[in-house]
C-alpha cells in the first residue's frame, strides 16, 4: 500500500516537454513513498559494488521579475475596450497564461495566499474561455492549462475529470501520452490501481518515444505489485529495463562481450535510479514466487535478456542479507547453469563459493571450486573465446582455488598412501587396502591434473615452479611416469637455483626405472632406456657434487654395457675411474671389468688382453672373480688367434693357441685352445706335434666331450702316417664303444679295411665277419664284407666256408628288391657260377656204363641241376659270367653227347648189332651235339655286340671242331700296293 498523501510537483512548467527529466527525477526518490508503514520494503543491505547518489537540491530562488503582473493587469483593460470577439477572445487566452505564470511564480517563492489558491485566477480565466467559446478548436490546449491547473492547485479529482473531457474530445491530441501519465498518477494516488494499470498502459501504447514511456513502465510495474499481479508486474518493469538496457541481439557472442553494468553506469541519475528500483523490484516478487526457479521460467517466458545477470545479482545479494546462504548460492549456481558463457558467469560462480563459504558449507565449497576451475579454467569451454582482460579478471580465482583443490587433492592421497602403509602390517585392515590405493591413485591423478592447468595458466608465476614439482610427485604416484619425468626434469634443469633440483633430477631417474619395469614391448622400453641414459648423464654432468652422482654414473656405465654401447660403457667407466673422490673397490674393479668386456664385445682383443691382465694384477687368486677373470684373457689371446686365422696366418694363429696354454693354462679356454692347435698342426701337416698334443689331450682332460674329436683326428694322423694297425684299432674301439651307431657300423668296416692293410689277416677277418653278421645295411658294404669274407675262405681253401658266404651274397642280392645293385648282381652272378661249376664237375664225373638206361638217368639229373644253375647264372645279365654260362652249357651238351658216343657197349652183340646199336647212340647224341653248337653260335653273337672275352673265343673254337666247315677256316689276307696308277 502506498501512502495517502501525494507529492507536489513544485515546477509551473510541469506539463512542459522538460517536465520529463524533472519528474523522473522526483519520481525516482518517491518509490519508498509508495509504500505504506505496514508493507514497505525493507531496504537491502549495500553491497561493496553498489554506487550510491546524493539527492539532487531544488533551487528555491525566485524567478526573476518579468512584469508579469503589470502585463497581465495590461490584458485586464484589455477586456473592457475590445469589441471584436475574435480579439478578445486571444486576450482572454493571454491572459489566462499570465495567471498561471504568475500562480507558478508564487507557488515557486512560496507567496501567502489568503482565502483562494495559488490557480484560482487561472482557472477561473480558463473556464471563462470554456464557457464563452465552447467550440473552439484551440480548447483542447485550454482543458490542457485548466487541467495542469488543478493538479498545481492540488485539486486532483477536478484535474481527471478535466483530463477524461479532453481524452475523450480530443483522442488524438499531442498531449494524450501525457494526459494518460497524469491520470496514472492520479488514480494510483488513490489506489485505484487497476485504473492506474490501463493510463499507463495506454503511456506505453504510444512508443519508447515519448517522455513518459520509462516513468511509465515503472509506475505501471507498481501499479501490477499493489495489485498483486507480479508477472504482468514483471513484464512492465522489463520494459523499463528494455528501454534503459537496450540489446537488440541476443547470442553467445554479444552475451560474453556485452557488459549490462557499464550500460547501467552510463545512465544519467534519475534513470539509473529508476532502473536499481526496477531490479530490486523484480528481485523481490522473484524472492515470492520460488526465487531462482521463477526467475528462470520468466526469462524462458519471456526470452532472454542480456542484463539478467542484474537480476540474478540483486536476487543473490538480497538472500545473503538475509543470511540465507543456500539459497543465494542456488541463485548464482542458476545463472551460470543457464548462461555459462556469460561474462559475469565466472563471477557468480565465485559468489556462490562465497556463499558457501560465508554459510559454512565445507562439503560444498570444494565441488564448487572444481567445476569453476572445469568451466572457467583454461581448458574450459570459454576461456579461448575470452578477451585478456576477462581472462585476466578471472585468474586471481583461478590461482586461488587451483592451488587450494591441487594441495587438497595431493594431501588426500598422501594419507591414504600412509593409511596404506599401516594398513599392510595390520592383517585387520587388508581388505582396506586395494580400495584406498585405487582412491589415492585417483587423488593423485586430480592433483597432477590441477598443478599442470596452475602451470599452465601461470606459466611464469612465482610458485609454478614449487607447482611443477609437487605435479611431479604426484604424477610419480599415480603411476603416470612418463609425464613424472618430465615434469621431474623441467623442475631440475630449468630452475636451476630451486632447492629441490637435484631431488628432481634424482626422482627422474627412479620414474625411468618404474616405466620401463611395465613396459612389455621392447621397442618401448629400448626408447625409454635411451631417455634413461641421457637423463642419467645430465644428473652427473649438473649435480656432480651430490653424494648420487658416482652411483647413476655407474648405473649408466652398466646399463650402456647391457645395451652393447661398448663405447659410451667404456666413455662412462673412464669417468668414474676418474672420479674424485676416489670410488670405493668393488666399483672401481666393476669399471675395469667393463672396459675389458667391452673391448672383448668391440673386437679390440690386443688391449682387451691388457685389461683383463690389469684386472688380474688388482685381485687376488682367492678372489671369486679371479678364474671368470683368467678365463676372458685367455679368450682375448684365442679370439686373437681366430683373428690370425682369418687372415690365413696360420703359424701365428697356433703360436696364440699355445700361448693360451703358456698363460692360462687352468682356463677353460686352455682346452679349445690347445685342441685347436693340434688341430691346426694336422692340418699343415706337422703330425708328430699335433699327435702328441692330442695324445696329451686325452690323457689330461678323459671326460671331456672333445674326446670324440680327438680320436677322429687321431685316426686321420694316423692315416696319413700310413699307421693302419693303430687307426685300425682306434677304429674298432670306437665301434666296440657304439656297435649300434652309425659311427660305429662305419668305423667297423673301415677298420677291417686297415687290419687287412696293415697285413693283420685274423684281426682283419674278425672284423669283416663282425660287420657281415651285424650290419645288413647298407646293402653295398654288407656285401663287400660278404665278399671279403669269401675272399678269405679262398685263400684259406676252405670251400664249405667259402660257399657259405656265396650263397650269402646270392640270397641277399634276391632280397635286396629295389636296393639290389650292379655290384650285388655281379657277386650273385659270380657265387652262382662257382655253384654251377660244382654242378657241372659232378655231372662231368658220372660215366655211362650199363646199365645204360640207369647211368644215364642219373647223368641226366646231375645235367638238370647244372643246367639250372647255369641258367640262374644267365638271369643275372653279367656279360662274364653270360658267355661262361653259355659256353658251359654248350659244353654239358657236347659232353653228353661225347659221352653217349663212348659209353660202355653191352657184351655179347654181333658185329651188326653193335653197328645198329652204335647208330642208335649217334642218334641219341646227335641233337645234343645240335644243342651245343646252337648254344655255342648264340654266345659267339655276343661279340657282334661288343662282347668278346675268353668265353667266347672258346665257343668259336669249340665250333670250329664241332662244324669246321663253317667255322675251321683261314682268313685270307690280301697284299695291299700303295701305288698310283
């Protein structure tokens, strides 16, 4: 409710075009006026960004005396001597003016007025005119003055009604804007509020133009607060601020560029005025209607505005008045959920985290704080489309709150860590265990993530680099090692003279360490060995003064030795021999030992064998690295020897060997050598020396596994020493050793072979009768030891055993298959015909006597049985043994017939039965004899083929005596004169 009483406006020139400014400036001050005792809004509480505005003076000089008095009493003669009403009428008009000039003068100075206002001569002269000339045109000014009049005289009913008349007269009259203001005023004076609603409505129907729009506007937002309606109030106020904050655009672009609060501050003071009522105002009736969330549904009703971050301001700061916390905090969190991109949106974030802070929220503070850094830090969504002077504004919060959150977040993890720690030798609390690791390593994470956006956004802040290195540490801990290292290495050798650097460069190398130890592929880890050595040699080279430096020296030196980076193993070992001061023993042995191995690796094997010789020199024979130590100068002395060896320098290649032996000769390389340099001896053919160093070989070293080497290299000296008896009994010992081995079945054979050579018949017939009945593969010395084995038994003539082993080698030929061989057919061939050959001896000693018939029939079988084996002779296809067989197949049927031409006669036949019986003998002989010579020409064929051996020169003789006609003749050789005719 508003008070009853009505300010009087003090200014004659009320209803002026001035009159604007002037009452926007009263009016301004009125708003507290308004409201009655019981409802008045109670003043908030100043903010430290609010301006305030002394209140304009009135100047209550008087105005300077103009005659208006004596003019006017001039136009008071005036009426008593004019005649024509045309001109008496603009008297009466003049005259009226002057008093309400003169009214206004007096009302100004304050004049004593007895008995009648300050207006009453105006408005009687005003009504005069009215009266006397009621059609006029110009009456619509006359109602205008009368009606000014009444509202100056303080009679507001008689003013309304007069301004009703010239509304409804006259609807269309310039002044109608102002008239309808007037009836506003008066009608909201009289709390006819809905009355006041529709005047300044129709203000406002008129356009921004005219003069009474923004007073309007804020009345008629009044008028809907008294009337209880507050979104049409609302409405009304937003037009005012429409007007006043104008934004003919809104998008993202101008919302992040366009500042309401420089517009606000650009306004003269009566509308600034009126614009901070209007807000507070709309504040208020938000604070009714459900605060933030009304607030919100408006401007989704509505659409938006720039300048609602006044509003949401005013709102905010209007509940921490009132000390509610939460919800002014709720008001700031709405803004930025709706209009993030604002550029007062970082801003009420802080205020809401002050809001917390002043409500005493901790649980809330630091979520806040997190999503102010996530969506105003410098890789939120806004912070690239900022200029630099809202950036900067915004970086005081940004420093604050990282630091704050990175420190809470890393102190969170180190007690977790420790929680960890007691955790593990209290069986209690295992379970505990995983889950606080994986909660510190998160914490860990988010600490590393907020020191690196501090670094980032404060590159060259005086803490970032205390920043980088606790982001180092917390890297380091949430297993992020390779960014640790990096972050470790800035730290250490970009600001040097930080106190912590050589910690840094220190912790660098350990993250080295804990990275590779995950990494499985080893193109990786090669990659980070390489970034290890380096970061290793710039801690030595940077902080050669701390107590650590000797022992990442020496990791280099070994992990370079590991990597086969003999030159840079060696570079480092020289270094840290060189060291001062002077390294302790065991790593000063561990560099020579690394300078001599590397010089192995490099194939300096010169200067490798004076290192490992200097190595010697520095220990002691009781010393556990005294034999590995031996043991690699003798391999330098033996790789020298190969390196001779390479280059065909053979003589200097075995005086190497020898000297291994000469100054390591309890080495294990001792033993290759000296193998070797037999073996070298052998092969230029010194075989007294090299025989003796592998005599003395096998007697010193029994066990070892070149044995078998040796006793190879025994027999082939032996050899060549053309010492068959003892190769020959190598050979047997190493068959004896390993009968069922390949080896073996070969060393067997060939040492029959030398027994036979070196004349040892027995030992020799022993060994082919070994192998004969051990070894039937392969087929082609099984039937050489056969042979040889008949061979034997022929010189021995022993003919049973002899023909035992024949017969071995005619049934293995037929069951060799596929394996048999010319040689195999050529020994069956051979052992056959001796077989036939017996055959054909018994038949050659079986007579024919009488009984014939009987002698006969047996002669007959023993021809079978020769025939038979005869012709198996034949199926072996061996050109010698062929034409044998042929001849003495034609040979058995010559002799039979022989034999049945001289066979015993029987006794008591006359001379012409004896004839008779001859002729029938001849007859029974004849077609032997035909078989013969038939045999006999088939085999002498065989020279027409190429085939002419003593076999078949015997056939063409048996022919010559069997058909000399045809085969007893003399070649006729004919003389041959080499003359010319």
């Amino acid at each position: 409710m508003m008070n009853k009483s009505r300010v009087k406006f003090t200014s004659a020139m009320l209803f002026k075009v001035i009159f604007a400014s002037t009452s926007i400036i009263s009016l301004a001050g009125c708003a507290n006026m308004f409201d009655s005792p019981e409802t008045a809004v109670v003043e908030p509480k100043k903010t430290l960004g609010e301006l305030y505005f002394e209140p304009v003076p009135l100047n209550h000089d008087p105005l300077p005396d103009n005659g208006l008095e004596n003019l006017r009493d001039a136009y008071t003669g005036l009426l008593n001597v004019l005649d024509d009403p045309e001109t008496l009428k603009i008297v009466q008009y003049r005259l009226a003016d002057l008093e309400i000039l003169l009214a206004e003068q007096k009302q100004e100075v304050g004049s004593v007025v007895l008995e009648q206002g300050y207006f009453d001569l105006a408005i009687a002269q005003y009504q005069q005119i009215l009266a006397q000339h009621p059609n006029q045109r110009d009456n619509a000014e006359v109602l205008y003055q009368l009606a000014k009049s009444y509202d100056l005289q303080g009679q507001s009913q008689q003013s309304l009604e007069v301004i009703e008349q010239l509304l409804n007269d006259y609807p269309h009259s310039m002044y109608a804007p102002e008239l309808y203001f007037r009836k506003g005023e008066i009608l909201f004076n009289r709390s006819d509020y809905l009355g006041a609603i529709a005047a300044y409505s129709k203000v406002l129907e008129n356009g921004e133009s005219n003069d009474y729009y923004m007073t309007s506007a804020y009345m008629l937002g009044w008028s809907y607060y008294k009337s209880e309606q507050y979104n049409f109030s609302l409405r009304a106020f937003t037009r005012l601020l429409d007007q006043k904050l104008p934004n003919s655009v809104i998008d993202s672009h101008m919302l992040r560029e366009l500042r309401s609060e420089q517009q606000l501050e650009s306004l003269a003071v009566g509308e600034k005025r009126l614009v901070n009522d209007s807000i507070r105002m709309m504040a208020l009736m938000f604070s009714y209607q459900g605060a933030e969330q009304s607030l919100l549904s408006f401007y989704q009703e509505v659409g938006g505005r720039h300048y609602e971050n006044l509003l949401y301001d005013r709102l905010g700061q209007q509940f921490l008045n009132e000390d509610r916390f939460r919800d002014g905090a709720l008001v700031y969190r709405a803004f930025t959920d709706v209009h993030p991109e604002h550029n007062q949106a970082p801003f009420f974030a802080v205020k809401q985290i002050d809001a917390f802070i002043l409500g005493d929220f901790p649980t809330l503070v630091l979520p806040a704080k997190q999503r102010f850094i996530g969506e105003y830090g410098i890789h939120g969504p806004y912070w690239s489309d900022w200029g630099q002077l809202l950036q900067d504004e915004v970086k005081p919060f940004l420093k604050a709150y990282l630091q704050e959150l990175a420190q809470f977040e890393h102190s969170k993890a180190q007690l977790l860590s420790n929680a960890n720690a007691a955790a593990d030798s209290d069986t209690t609390q295992l379970s505990n265990v995983a889950e606080n690791r994986q909660k510190s390593l998160q914490a860990y994470e988010q600490a590393a993530n907020l020191y690196r956006q501090f670094i980032e956004t404060f590159p060259r802040d005086d803490l970032t680099p205390e920043i980088t290195f606790n982001l180092a540490e917390s890297l380091f801990e949430s297993q992020q090692y390779a960014a640790a290292i990096e972050a470790f290495e800035k730290y250490a050798y970009r600001y040097l003279k930080e106190p912590r650097a050589a910690e840094a460069g220190y912790a660098a190398i350990l993250a080295f360490r804990e990275l590779r130890a995950k990494l499985t592929d080893p193109l990786e880890q090669q990659r980070w060995q390489d970034e290890q050595l380096a970061s290793q040699q710039q801690f030595v080279n940077r902080f050669a003064r701390d107590p650590r430096a000797d022992k990442v020296l020496y990791d280099s030196m070994q992990q370079q030795f590991d990597l086969a980076r003999y030159l840079g193993a060696i570079e480092s070992a020289e270094q840290l021999l060189a060291w001062k001061p002077e390294i302790e023993q065991i790593r000063r042995i561990a560099g020579m030992q690394v300078i001599a191995h590397s010089e192995f690796a490099l194939e300096q094997y010169q200067r490798a064998e004076n290192s490992y010789q200097l190595i010697l020199t520095n220990i002691g024979q009781d010393d556990p690295r005294y034999a590995d130590m031996l043991d690699r100068l003798a391999a330098s002395i033996y790789k020298q020897a190969e390196a001779n060896l390479a280059k065909q320098y053979v003589s200097l290649a075995i005086d190497d060997f020898l000297r291994v032996i000469e100054k390591a000769p309890l080495s294990k390389v001792r033993v290759t050598a000296q193998y070797d340099a037999a073996s070298y001896l052998l092969e230029m053919a010194q075989w007294q020396q090299g025989i003796e160093l592998l005599e003395d070989f096998r007697q010193r070293f029994p066990q070892h596994p070149l044995l078998v080497g040796i006793r190879d290299k025994l027999i082939f000296a032996y050899q060549q020493n053309q010492n068959w008896l003892l190769a020959a009994q190598e050979l047997n010992q190493v068959w004896q050793q390993q009968p069922e081995t390949e080896t073996g079945r070969e060393a067997l054979f060939v040492a029959a072979q030398y027994f036979k050579k070196a004349g040892e018949t027995q030992q020799a017939l022993e060994a082919y009768r070994n192998y004969a009945n051990t070894y039937t593969l392969p087929f082609d010395d099984a039937t050489e030891a056969r042979f040889e084995m008949s061979e034997f038994y022929l010189v021995a003539q022993d003919d049973s055993k002899r023909r035992f082993w024949l017969n071995k080698l005619i049934e293995a030929d037929a069951q060799a298959g596929a394996g048999r061989t010319d040689r195999s057919r050529y020994l069956a061939a051979m052992s056959s015909m001796v077989f036939a050959e017996d055959a054909l001896q018994t038949f050659q000693h079986i007579k024919l006597t009488l009984p014939l018939k009987s002698s006969l029939a047996k002669k007959r079988g023993a021809l079978d049985t020769a025939m038979s084996l005869l012709n198996h002779t034949l199926d072996y296809k061996i050109a010698e043994f062929s034409t044998a067989a042929n001849y003495k197949i034609a040979e058995i049927y010559a002799q039979l017939a022989r034999d049945l031409i001289a066979s015993e006669r029987p006794k008591g036949l006359n001379a012409l039965e004896l004839e008779q019986y001859d002729i029938l003998l001849e007859e029974q002989a004849y077609p032997f004899e035909e078989q013969a010579i038939e045999v006999h020409e088939a085999n002498i064929k065989r020279s027409w083929q190429g085939v002419y051996d003593r076999w078949v020169s015997e056939s063409f003789a048996a022919l010559s005596a069997l058909l000399p006609g045809r085969y007893n003749k003399v070649e006729k050789v004919a003389e041959v004169v080499d003359e010319i005719y």
